[in-house]
C-alpha cells in the first residue's frame, strides 16, 4: 500500500532566495491583446528569466565535476526509485555527521534516494533566515557513498556549509563527492517534506531536457509506502 503523492518543490516568486552566483531570478507577465468581434482577446504570457540552480532543482556532475554528465545524460531511473526522508531538524548553521545519519530512521538502504529534513522549508520566503542552515559534513557525504545511494535532497539552498560561512579556498566537498560518483544532488525542497517525514518513500521527478544542462527546475513527488 502506498499513500498520496505529496509535491515537495517551492514556489517560484521574485525574490526568492538564491546563491549569489545565481543571479537575480525575475518572472513577469506580459498581456497581448487582439480585437475580435465584439471585443478583443487577451492572452497571457509568463516569462521567467532564471538560472537553473534557482527554487527547487537537480544538481548534475558537469556542475563541479569537468567532463561530468550533463542533466540529459542520466536515465529517468536516476530520478526515481525507493527512498527515506529523515527527519535532522535543527536550527542555525549546525553540522550533520555521520554518527547522526547513522542513528536516523528508517535505515538507509543501497539504491535509496536520501531526503534530509532540516527544518528550512518553511523559512524560504524570508532569505535572510533561510540563508543561516544546516550543512552536511564531508564525512557525513562519505557515508552516504559507502551505503550507495542515488540521490540526496535538502529543503536548504545546498547541502554544503552556507555561502556566507565558508572560509577562503572552500572547495564544496559535498557537492563533489557525491557528483563524482553520480549522485544526484536535489536543492530547494519543499514543505511538503515535514508530510512524510521520518518514512520510506516513493520518489519521483523529471529534469527539463537542456542541452548541455548542469542543472534543471524539477518538481519532486514522494508518497509514503511501507516498510
């Protein structure tokens, strides 16, 4: 038995937060009009003028790996398949190790796709909280290689320690180990994560086909199945 899919991606809104290197995301509506008969038409057209590492999205290896895939090179089997979220709430920027992973439930299991509920989904309409998060340690990406999984999510900008906090030289160990090895890397989710929580999931998404694509918009599906 399986529950009801629940989307776990974020709204998309000027200004929404981001990574500086991102840029300024815009989205806007224009309205064109026609006369016809008795009147005029009106049709709506809306624009949306952002990076694809903006709102919730995949990460894919050419984004810190030279030479790596590109989004269109993965199978839609590397964006669905079974799954946990845990449930790692904390508050400020506070580490995620090992030890703590290794302690969470439900167990991780290979080929499972790693959703981390730190607890910031509900902050993404205020950047200034949002941009203070959680972070998952390089050790804590490591254990996460060696229980072989498919992809992690976060509802946090990224799952390595947060801009504003990165010393000189900062090289995104998160991001680079596991895109090394094509783990797929989810940014952004949504509240819809607090919903299923703590369970075995269902996961499923779909990347725009970009070409040469080192990133895509996406919105997550989870539902919860049983043990």
């Amino acid at each position: 038995m399986a529950g009801d899919w629940v989307d776990l991606s974020q709204p998309l809104f000027n200004g929404m937060p981001r990574a500086a290197a991102h840029g300024e995301p815009r989205f806007w509506v224009d309205e064109f009009r026609t006369p016809i008969p008795g009147g005029e038409n009106v049709a709506r057209v809306t624009h949306l003028d952002m990076a694809a590492h903006v709102g919730t999205h995949v990460d894919a290896a050419i984004h810190f790996v030279p030479g790596g895939k590109t989004i269109g090179e993965y199978g839609l089997d590397a964006f669905r398949g079974p799954g946990v979220v845990l449930d790692v709430r904390r508050r400020g920027v506070v580490e995620l190790t090992p030890a703590e992973l290794d302690k969470a439930r439900p167990k991780i299991r290979p080929g499972d796709v790693v959703l981390l509920w730190f607890g910031y989904a509900d902050l993404y309409r205020s950047p200034g909280d949002y941009a203070d998060h959680p972070y998952l340690t390089a050790a804590g990406a490591d254990w996460l290689l060696e229980r072989d999984i498919r992809l992690l999510g976060v509802d946090t900008v990224t799952p390595d320690l947060p801009g504003p906090h990165r010393p000189d030289g900062f090289d995104f160990p998160v991001h680079k180990r596991l895109l090394a090895k094509d783990v797929l890397i989810v940014e952004n989710l949504g509240p819809g994560l607090g919903e299923v929580a703590g369970k075995r999931i269902e996961f499923l998404a779909a990347p725009f086909a970009i070409d040469g694509g080192d990133a895509s918009p996406i919105v997550p599906l989870a539902r919860e199945v049983a043990e």
